[in-house]
C-alpha cells in the first residue's frame, strides 16, 4: 500500500506498485485495470493522483488508454519492451570505471535494457540526492557505487534504501557497501586481499615493510588491517605507514626518510597507480626495484603488466564484478531471486617482476 509519511510523491508510489504488479505477472498483457474512480476507493486517493500515476506508465509503454473503454496492460517483461536501469557510478575514478561500465552495460545491452549512467561524484549526500530522483521518475532497477570515504550512513540514505526495499526495486551495491538493512552487494575481500600481500612479502624475507595507503578510504583501511594482522600472525614487525593523499601525490621527502630511517625493503601500495609512482620515485633516487625494494600493488590494472619493472599485485575482480551485479539485478526484476544477494570475491596475486627475495 502507499506510504504517506514517505518523501515519494503518492503518484510516483502507485505507478511502481502497478508497475510491479506487471512485471511479477498479477497484470497480464491485454488485462483492462480498474478505473480511475475505483482506484481512488482502493488507494484512498484523488483522482488527479490515480491520473498522474497512470499517464507516466502509459508514458514508459506499460499500459495503454483506450477512450471509452478504460486502461489496459500493454506488455510486460520479454514482450520487447526496454528496462531503464540505473548506474550510479563515481565517474571521476577514471582507474575502475571502464572496467565497470563495459561489464555492466554489456550485459545490459544483451537483455534489451537502457542504461542510465549517473556521476555519484564519490558523495553520499550526491547519492542520496540521485536516489530520491530516480525512484521519483522510475527505475526497474540501480547498481550503486557507495562512496569510498569512511563516514556514518545517513538517517536520510537509511529511508532512501527502506523505500527502495518497500517498493520492491532492487538495488545492488558493488565495490563497497552501505551499512544498511536488507543491502545486496557485491565486493572483493579487501582484508585478505592485504594479508596475501604481507604473506608474500615476509616469505621473501622482507620484514620490513611499509603501507602507502589512503587513510579516508574504507577498502584501503581493510587492506592495510589486514596486512597489520598478518605481520602479528607472522610474529613480524608491524609495517610503517604513509598515508597517502589522491590530491596531492606520494610525499617524496617523507617516503625516502622512511626507507632510510627504518631500513625498508617491501612497500605495499593502495593501487597499482600508487605503486607505479613509487617505483618512478625510487628509480629517481637511485633506488632498484626489486634489488633493494620490492613493490606491491592492488588491482592487477592495465598499469601492472606494462610498468617497468613489471608490477606483482593483488588482483580485484572487477570485470567480473561488474558482469555479475547486472546479471543478478536481472534475476532480481525477473523474479529469478528474491531476498538478498551477497557476494565476497577471495584475492588472488598476480607476481611478475617488482619483487624478489631479499637480498
């Protein structure tokens, strides 16, 4: 039933209920809807909201108005008509985004459905904001990146989900996950992805280490908690750290005094493009990789295979990632699935040339 204490405009309510109804087959093809009036006893609504609500479905292709006869169902799902799906993507994260964006409209594209890109802007105020938007016009489903910057949900982002949740949209988190009832996600193991790096490390003999990491980013904490723990399971010395700003670049000066100052010879980076940039410093400063430091990445990125030396990394799904959120959002508009979807990716490295045992 509708909600009146919801943000959601009535109209906007009862055209997804419909629209539901249609999809999960109660409202078949040809089947002739109630009239406006016997809506307004159901619903316990004005006409003009039975109106608005009927005339955007009619608007999608859902239902057709026949004068003097009433509303009918025009055709649901596999009768050729094109989902609107939305993805909210941060598209200034030039690094995963293509990864993305291909993967997911591929698929897509595949199963006749439109895909709406909008810019997240790595915000949750900025996701919250489009989330109001795209379930006000309609939406048959959303693949959501959540922000990456550490920070409490919202009260507002908490109703955004419970309305999704209430009206029946599926909407599915990847890369990262909003603490929130009821979340679908999709995400790599980040914890194990930083303990397979200071594994690898430390049985090339490298004790130690440090970690170039963003401290404001989720995953990048659980790849450096996950390093930490397995320097303790090792009986290792815990690693240096250096954090590590996107705005401003590895601070030169302070890397090469802690390599110096505490002897390092493994660095584990946050990405691959950290990790490029610390082997240029390095080679700089006349400084060998792997001779005298070994260097790891994250992600297994284009980057990787092509940097001299060639870069040993923690590989990220992120292809995969992307193909499975639409396929699974799918299953969930197809009524394939019902519930909640969890999916947590297990790491793998990928060694190539910039690390070696020590020397």
């Amino acid at each position: 039933m509708l909600d009146r204490n919801s943000y959601v405009p009535l109209y906007c309510q009862l055209a997804e209920e419909i629209r539901q109804q249609i999809l999960s087959g109660e409202i078949r093809p040809g089947d002739k809807l109630p009239s406006e009036s016997e809506m307004m006893q159901i619903y316990d609504i004005g006409r003009p909201t039975v109106r608005q609500a009927l005339s955007q479905l009619v608007n999608k292709g859902y239902l057709a108005k026949e004068h003097g006869r009433g509303t009918f169902c025009k055709s649901n799902i596999g009768t050729g008509d094109m989902l609107n799906i939305d993805v909210i993507l941060d598209m200034e994260d030039t690094y995963f985004i293509p990864y993305y964006l291909k993967s997911i409209s591929g698929v897509l594209a595949e199963n006749k459905c439109n895909c709406i890109v909008s810019d997240s802007k790595n915000s949750t105020s900025e996701i919250c904001t489009l989330l109001k938007e795209i379930l006000e016009r309609g939406t048959a489903g959303v693949i959501l990146q959540p922000s990456h910057i550490e920070e409490t949900v919202p009260p507002e982002l908490e109703e955004c989900f419970r309305m999704y949740h209430r009206a029946g949209i599926p909407c599915i988190m990847i890369d990262c996950v909003y603490d929130v009832q009821n979340a679908s996600y999709l995400v790599q193991d980040e914890f194990r992805g930083g303990y397979l790096a200071a594994q690898y490390l430390h049985g090339l003999g490298h004790t130690k280490t440090l970690i170039l990491y963003v401290h404001e980013y989720k995953d990048s904490v659980q790849r450096k908690v996950g390093f930490c723990t397995a320097c303790s399971d090792a009986s290792a010395p815990q690693p240096a750290l250096l954090s590590y700003e996107p705005s401003k670049g590895i601070p030169e000066a302070e890397l090469l005094d802690i390599l110096k100052k505490h002897g390092i010879t493994g660095i584990f980076c946050y990405n691959d493009a950290i990790a490029v940039e610390c082997i240029r410093i390095l080679r700089n400063n006349g400084i060998r990789v792997p001779e005298d430091v070994s260097v790891i990445g994250y992600d297994d990125s284009v980057l990787a295979p092509a940097s001299v030396p060639s870069l040993t990394t923690v590989a990220h799904p992120k292809g995969k990632l992307g193909t499975l959120a639409a396929e699974t959002l799918l299953d969930f508009i197809h009524r394939r699935h019902s519930g909640t979807f969890v999916k947590v990716f297990s790491p793998s490295l990928v060694i190539r040339d910039s690390c070696c045992e020590r020397k």
